[in-house]
C-alpha cells in the first residue's frame, strides 16, 4: 500500500465525495417529495392520477439506473431539452428513488389498520385531523426502516453517476486508476470514502428506529 | 317513557346483493338503555355503525335529536361528537399515551380548554381506577385497562348517546368484570346507552329493553325479564338455549 499516494489524492477525493454527497442528498430530497405524492395517490385511491403512478412505479423499480441515466443524458437532448450531467445525475436519481419511496410510505400508511381511522371518525374527527394525529405518526413510525434503507441505497446508487461524466468519487478513482494503475489504493479510497458517507446515515437510521419503534406497534 | 332521543324508521343496509338489515324501526329514549342481542352475523354491530354513519345505509332515515345522520352529510363531524362509541378491540392510538389518547378529540375537534378536559378527564381516570395509568401507553395497559380508557375517551366527549360494541369480547373473563362495571355505572347515571353484548346475565341487569336481533330484523323486543324468561318467538327460544348446558353428571 502506498500511502504517501492516499495522502496526495485526498483533497481530488473529497471533492469527490463531496459531490456525490450533495447531489444524492438533492436525489434523496426529491425521491422523497415524489414518494409522498405518489404514496398519497395510491393510499387515497385518487382516479386518473392512480394508474399513472402505478405505472410509473413499475418502470422506475424495473429499469436499472444506469439506463434511466443514459436515456435523460442522451435522449433529453434529442426532443430538445438540454442536459448538464449534475442536472441529469438528480433527475435519474429522482426517479429511480422516487418509485422506492412512494412504496416505502404507501406501506406505513396501509399499515394502520381501518378501525383506526374509525375510531378516530367515531370521535368527530374530519378526515384531516384524522390524518394529521391518528394515521400519520404511526405511518411515520412503520415507515422509518424501509426510508433509511433507501436512502443507503440511493447513496450507493450514485455511484452509477460516473457514466454521465459525473466527477463523482467512483469517476475519480476510475480516472485515477487509469492515470496510475495505482489499482489498490484507488480502490481502498473508493471502499473507504462511501464507508465514511454511509455508515453515520446507517447509523441515524438504526437510531430513528429505536426511537420510534413503539409508536406503530399494538394497540 | 321520555322523549325520544334517537329514532330509527325503516332502516336498510345492503353490503353490494347481500342484505345485512331490513327495514328495521325502533326509537330510543333520552336516558334508556337498549341491550342488542343475536347470534353472531345478525347485524347487530352493522347496526350500532350505521348509527353514527361508519357504514352508509341503503334505506330508511336515521334520527338523533331530530337531526338526520346521512353518511355523506356535510355536518358529519359535529353528529359524530354527539354519539360516543367504544369498539370490540379498544382502538386507542397507540402512539399515545392515556391521558392524550382522552384529551386528543375534545380539544383538536372540540375546541375545548385543554386544562379544564385534561381535570375532567383525570377525574373519570380515577372512577374508573386508572388515574395511576394516565402517562403510559397503550402497550402497558391490560385489555381491560384499555378498555376502561376507551370509555373515558368515549365520555370526555359530553356524548349524547354511547354505542358499545361486543367491548368484553375480546376480554379475558376476569377482566370482563371491571369494564361491564364502569358500564353499569353510567347506566346508573342515567346515560343512553345501545349495547352489543353476549353477556347475557349482564343485559339481564342493565338493560331497560332487550332487542333480539335475526336476519336482519328485530325479531323480539321487551323488558329483560319478559324476554329471558318467556321469549316468544322460537328463534329467541334458541339463542338463549345455546348459552345453557345440561348437566352431564
């Protein structure tokens, strides 16, 4: 192992995973918006916009993200919208986790059981209030695990980002390995950098879900 | 009797060809209690949901003080606070604790002081011998604990009629006892009450008027001694001799 390499090469990487932290963040933010819309539509069974979303739910979770990126990179410009790499890394992360968390909350949510939602209209509730203090924290609760998995996913998803020119960490340590052939140390950086972004994520997620355990399980 | 405080004409509920009750009638007094009776699959919880609008009905009218409850009314909510139920398997929120479970409808839809509910709600605690429990969670209550929160969330309320669904059903039967107390009590205050129960010896007791539910209709009414002892029709006569045994010694 050549450290003094490791040592050299540690700002590109950082800027690196910088990058990538960021964009999948940004990815993360926007697959959870559209899972909560997509989640909502399912639950409440809204016409029209109910079929769209299943469908759109099949195609993203059945095409793999690498082709979801070359068809927004490459096929975007064709009908004449441009595309930025950075740009086009969000959108195909989007909607490939988009999919994810839709099915992620629509599982909290079907989780509370009916009669809940009974007791609460028995009590005068409107359906809002409902929603807003009897089904939505105990969706929240059961839905945590299934969130927090995603989100380790959608961050190691990224590295799929490197195929749209992205310089991403795993574009870097490619770039580098060409450059060097410094093939074991290139790799090490790569293992260790996602191991640094991930492992707080896994264990904020392992936290949330202790906290939150209870408030989802029996009546 | 008193005036009439809840009145049902000609009631008809259908789930898609299958009638679940048919042209059922019957009113109810402002301080009575009506203990329903029938084998399982008669329609006597379909009847106590269609009451406060849970299940829409396919026929009739349904009255509570005058004022039609219609399952796609407008002012649903506000009927909804006049009638209190309490379900077969408590229903609490599980995410929270006693004393919120209690607090969370009269101040959220009620609008009502959360400080003046939460003393009310700590004084039916303790008549229901509870008040210890008010901060835990639903969790760490037995079934018949949380059965007696279900009737004090149910009475914070200020409801004009209770509906109580099979609530020691589910029960062990030593903590049938405790929650079939608090029940007696109210009726003892003077509360209108409908009832669902299989408790027979307990309908006995608590009931001004017994309805035997078959097929979608009430079969028989009358006082409970009346119906126990000298049933009229041969399906009460049935029912009632499944809850004897013969000796076998």
């Amino acid at each position: 192992m050549n450290w003094e390499f490791i040592i050299k090469y540690l700002p590109l990487n950082r800027k690196a995973a910088w990058l990538t932290l960021r964009l999948g963040l940004l990815g993360i933010a926007l697959s959870t918006l559209i899972g909560l819309f997509c989640a909502a539509v399912r639950y409440y069974r809204i016409p029209v916009l109910h079929p769209l979303v299943r469908v759109y739910i099949e195609i993203s979770r059945n095409t793999p993200l690498l082709i979801q990126l070359f068809f927004i990179y490459y096929g975007l410009p064709k009908i004449g919208i441009p595309t930025d790499p950075a740009s086009c890394g969000v959108a195909g992360l989007s909607f490939l986790g988009g999919s994810y968390m839709a099915e992620a909350f629509r599982s909290g949510l079907e989780s509370v059981e009916a009669i809940q939602t009974e007791s609460a209209y028995a009590l005068g509730m409107s359906r809002f209030q409902t929603l807003r203090f009897i089904i939505l924290p105990q969706a929240a609760a059961v839905s945590v695990p299934a969130f927090m998995a995603n989100v380790i996913f959608l961050l190691k998803e990224t590295s799929v980002f490197s195929a749209v020119s992205l310089m991403d960490l795993m574009f870097t340590a490619k770039d580098l390995i060409g450059l060097y052939y410094k093939t074991t140390e290139r790799l090490f950086l790569l293992v260790a950098f996602y191991l640094v972004i991930l492992l707080p994520v896994s264990l904020l997620g392992t936290v949330l879900e202790r906290r939150l355990r209870y408030a989802g399980s029996g009546t | 009797m008193n005036e009439s405080i809840l009145s049902v004409e000609h009631l008809t509920k259908r789930y898609g060809e299958n009638t679940i009750l048919e042209d059922v009638s019957f009113s109810v007094a402002r301080g009575e209690v009506i203990v329903i009776v029938g084998p399982s699959g008669c329609g006597k919880s379909t009847l106590l949901r269609c009451l406060n609008a849970l299940e829409p009905i396919q026929g009739g009218e349904i009255r509570l003080d005058g004022e039609t409850v219609d399952s796609g009314a407008k002012d649903l909510t506000r009927l909804r606070q006049r009638i209190g139920m309490v379900f077969q398997s408590y229903e609490l929120f599980p995410h929270m604790s006693v004393l919120n479970n209690i607090l969370i409808a009269p101040v959220q839809v009620q609008k009502r002081d959360r400080e003046e509910v939460k003393a009310e709600a700590l004084e039916l605690l303790e008549r229901v011998g509870l008040s210890a429990k008010k901060d835990a969670y639903p969790r760490e209550l037995s079934g018949g604990q949380k059965q007696r929160v279900a009737i004090v969330r149910a009475l914070c309320m200020h409801p004009e009629v209770l509906l109580f669904d099979e609530v020691t059903a589910a029960l062990d039967p030593e903590m049938v006892r405790e929650v079939l107390d608090v029940i007696l009590d109210l009726a003892r205050e003077g509360k209108t009450m409908l009832i669902v129960t299989h408790e027979m010896s307990f309908a006995r007791a608590i009931a001004d008027r017994v309805f035997f539910l078959d097929n979608g209709g009430i079969v028989e009414q009358g006082k409970p001694a009346d119906f126990f002892d000298h049933p009229q029709t041969e399906r009460a006569r049935q029912f009632l001799r499944t809850f004897e045994f013969e000796s076998v010694k």
